[in-house]
C-alpha cells in the first residue's frame, strides 16, 4: 500500500487470540479471531499467533512491509531483562523465551506487554481518556486488572511486574484472592467476588428478587441480575450494591492519592452497570478521598473501546516502550 503506516496489534486472551491491523489513526481496519485453546505448548500458540497476524494483514491488503512492530497484549508479564515471559497461569507457561518463539515466525520487533495495560493504553490514546494524558484503568471482570498511564506512556514499575492494581490490600487478613494473599482489591471488586457475596446473603434472605430472576436457583446468580434486581430497588441487591461501591471507591481513592491521575477509568463486565455505579462512586470518593475538597477528584468515567482497547493499545507499544 502506499506511504501510509499501520501498525499490528494483537490480544492474547485465554479464550481467544485476536489480530487486529490499526492505522495511524488508532482506527482498527481489520480483525482477524481464532480460538487460543490455551492449555497447548507455547511452540503451537506462537505458531498460531502468527499466522492469525499474517491473515489480518493480507485480508487488509497489507504486507509486513506497511508494519513496524508486531505488539501484543497478554495476561502475562516478560521480564525486560532476561526476555523471559515470567509466568502465564492461564497458559501453564513459566519462564518461557516468549520472543524467541515468536520471531521465528514474523520478522518484526515485537513488543509484549501485560493485556490489561493494553487496554488502558488503548483508552488513553483513542477511547474514554483520550483528551488525557494520565490515567489508571481497573478491569473489572472474573478478576480485576489494573493499568496505569501517566503522560501518555504505560508505568508498569521495575521490570515492567508492577501496576498489579486488582491485587492490592484492601483488606488486612480479609478474603483469600486467586493470587494468594488475603483481603486483595479483587477479593471484594471483581464479578466473582460479588456473586459469591450475593450466594452468601440469598440463603439468609431468601426473599429477594435476586433469586426470582434466575428461577429460585442461586447457582444461576451473576453480575447483571444483582444489578437488575438493584435497579428495581430489591432491597437486598441495594445493600449488596451499596457494599460494592465501598470497597470499589476505597481502592479507587487509594490510586488517586498515590498516582493523582486525570480520570479513572473503569472497563469490564461490571463497568456495564455505568448507571448505578458511576455517580455514588463520584459522590463517595469526593467525601473519602485525601484532600478531594481542597485540589478536587479526577471523575471516574467508563470505557468506551471494549475489547478493541487491547488491540490499539498493544498495536501502538512501540510508541510507549523500548526492549
Ligand atoms: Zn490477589
């Protein structure tokens, strides 16, 4: 194609792997998807990453030639020294020589970065806080992810193994988190965290609208029926909505006091219920945030990109990171 630059972003998920091919103007011109089936050996999912890539590229009308770097997002962390890809739970990947793989298959720099400062990334640059130049994103989904954009590069700490924002004390001794610790952000604010309050509070409270919109079987409990039932002011999703925004705007507040960004961003499954969330969590970290009176609170506002975020936000890593 002609002089214009484009650029190859691409998201591992546990689920499925996507390439995306962005032009200049953080517009994704053309996806490709296919099932990860992560459990496989990395020689197998870097094989496929490629190829996923290189079909993107040809179904956009491009080459290699029209890309400078191939940037990918992943639920991991590469060590910037060693090159090592630290560890990958969903993949049952430790200490692997991701790039290595990886450039056997595509002659590019390649630049890989941990997913969910992709997404924040990818927001910062084109979606929600793109009249911004710092911000901190929280994922909240199964778990919570944590991304943090100050002027306009990703601040993932030393050796790129910080910025783990889900997995910050909230609680002292509180509820054990997927990772380990006890009393995790993400043990109180992810969607798992609140179905399992919500299956804790139904059995002592059976009558709640709660159980009647998923048929009186508490298994059948997520994150949207808590949030219908709040909507239409069930009692017991009110208190158990109420909670969630504590602990939500207790972690929150603990990041603007540290980081002092322009505007927080909330992306994920749970940032759908904007409606319920966004203004008491505005009202509770203006009255619970150190000095908010005195210098203000950066809003909190939703995501905007989606899924897409990781793919423009891993595309552009060049432009934000350097091996
Ligand atoms: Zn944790």
């Amino acid at each position: 194609m002609a002089d214009q630059k484009f650029y190859l972003g691409f998201d591992l998920g546990g689920t499925n792997m996507v390439a995306g091919v962005v032009d200049a103007d953080y517009r994704i011109i053309h996806k490709e998807s296919i099932p990860t089936r992560a459990g496989r050996p990395i020689e197998e999912v870097t094989f496929d990453m490629a190829e996923v890539s290189k079909k993107a590229l040809y179904n956009a009308g491009l080459t290699l030639d029209d890309i400078s770097s191939w940037g990918i997002g992943m639920p991991s962390y590469v060590n910037p020294k060693t090159n090592l890809l630290v560890h990958a739970n969903n993949f049952g990947w430790k200490n692997v020589p991701v790039y290595d793989h990886l450039s056997r298959h595509i002659s590019l720099p390649i630049y890989i970065e941990n997913d969910a400062n992709c997404a924040a990334y990818g927001e910062v640059l084109a979606g929600a806080a793109s009249k911004y130049t710092d911000a901190v994103m929280l994922t909240l989904g199964t778990g919570v992810g944590g991304g943090i954009v100050m002027n306009k590069k990703i601040y993932a700490g030393f050796d790129n193994m910080g910025a783990e924002l889900g997995h910050t004390k909230l609680v002292y001794n509180g509820i054990r988190c997927t990772c380990g610790q006890k009393g995790c952000l993400e043990s109180y604010c992810s969607s798992t965290a609140l179905i399992r309050k919500t299956k804790e509070a139904v059995d002592t409270r059976p009558d709640t609208l709660i159980l009647q919109l998923c048929g009186q079987d508490k298994e059948g409990i997520n994150g949207e029926i808590v949030f219908e039932a709040a909507r239409r002011k069930d009692p017991l999703a009110v208190e158990i909505i109420d909670e969630y925004i504590c602990h939500l705007a207790a972690g929150i507040s603990t990041f603007i006091t540290i980081f002092r960004p322009e505007v927080i961003i909330l992306g994920g499954g749970m940032a759908q219920a904007e409606d319920l969330l966004l203004e008491p969590l505005n009202q509770q970290l203006y009255t619970s945030t150190f000095a908010a009176e005195e210098i203000g609170i950066p809003r909190v506002i939703c995501a905007e990109l989606g899924n897409d975020a990781g793919i423009i936000g891993a595309a552009f890593l060049e432009k934000t990171m350097q091996k």
